[in-house]
C-alpha cells in the first residue's frame, strides 16, 4: 500500500534512514536557537502532510475520518515514533506494528 511505503520512508528501517533521521533531529535542535534555520522547519506549507492525506482518502477511509486531521497525527507520531528505535526504547517491528494499527483504524475495512 503507497500510504503505508510513504510513512514508512520516515522511519529509521535502514542504516540510511537511521542516518537521516539523526541529521534531521540535529538540525531540528539547532533551528530551535537560530531563527534562520527554523525558517525551514517553519514554512506555512505542509506538503508531507497534504500528500499523505491524500494518500488516506485514495486508500479509502472511513466515513467519519477527517484525512487532513488524520494525516497530521501520523506524520506527527511517525516522527516521534521513528526517534524510538533510535535508542532502541521500541524495536522496529514495535513501530511498524504501532503504524498497522493507526492504519487499520482508519481505513475502511475491504471487501
């Protein structure tokens, strides 16, 4: 499924994401300080956020989800979610267990 590849993406599942992900924090840490660098952190566009709800509204969600509000809690907690396996306090498969289960209540069950 493109919705579940996509947060996956966001995930520290490879040396390479792991990688990106502690770059990403750093930097998010620094923007913290520097109002230049929050510039980036802080735009009023949310292009992740608006594809992945898209990405919930094609993979057919249920009646009463709100997929822009739906989209902002799993980049949210994707994000969060990902720092775990960083200092192994959830392994893996614990995140992509915790991800089904977001998905899971949201989409539509299929025929």
């Amino acid at each position: 499924m493109l919705l579940r590849a996509t947060l996956e993406e966001l995930l520290p599942l490879d040396e390479q994401r792991r990688m990106s992900l502690r770059v990403m924090t750093a930097y998010y840490a620094w923007s913290l300080t520097d109002p230049a660098l929050a510039a980036v952190f802080l735009h009023p566009e949310h292009p992740l956020e608006d594809l992945v709800g898209a990405l919930i509204t094609a993979a057919g969600a249920r009646p009463t989800i709100d997929s822009a509000e739906e989209a902002n809690l799993l980049v949210g907690g994707i994000s969060g979610l990902g720092l775990d396996p960083l200092h192994r306090r959830r392994t893996r498969a614990d995140v992509r267990r915790t991800l089904d289960y977001h998905l899971h209540r949201i989409l539509a069950e299929r025929p």
